[in-house]
C-alpha cells in the first residue's frame, strides 16, 4: 500500500501527488498495527550453486530485532526452507 499527499493546489481535473510512504506487512512497526502475539518477519531467499543446488535464507523482525541467516542445501534446503512461509513478507531470487 502506499501513502501519498496532494502536492499541488486544489483544482479543476487531476491533482499533483507524491507517494510519502510504501507499507508492506513486512515493514510495519506501528503497535495498533501489528498482532503483539506473533512476530512480523521479514525473509529473503536466494538460490545459487549449480541447478540450484544451495539456498540462503534470511529473515529478520524490525519490531524485536531478531535476525538469522543461513545456507541451506539438498534435502535440508527443502525441509528447512519451508520456514519461509512463515514471513509476513518474502523476497526470493531466481537460482542463477
């Protein structure tokens, strides 16, 4: 979602806007926005080795500043990487 404000004066037809801010789940740190019972995670994924073969997986919550980071391979990459759903918000890159 995006904010934006009317940056030009008030007018017959359109009006000049600027976007101020992007809200995203994974971005939000507003309290009366989030649910207090769950973390708000942020996960990033990328695939690299040959065919793909390896995984980084990475998420972090801004509102309680947890952070981890890991390389994942084979079966475990399949397995372990399943815990990327559980992000309120995922970047993945295609396997180079």
């Amino acid at each position: 979602m995006a904010i934006a404000e009317q940056v030009s004066e008030p007018g017959k037809g359109l009006v000049e806007r600027e976007v101020r801010r992007v809200v995203t789940k994974g971005t939000v740190v507003e309290p009366g926005m989030l649910d207090e019972r769950r973390n708000n995670y942020l996960v990033a994924v990328v695939a690299c080795g040959s065919a793909g073969t390896l995984a980084g997986l990475a998420y972090c919550d801004i509102t309680t500043g947890e952070f981890a980071a890991t390389q994942l391979a084979g079966a475990a990459r399949r397995r372990d990487g399943a815990a990327a759903g559980r992000g309120s918000r995922a970047a993945c890159s295609p396997a180079s």
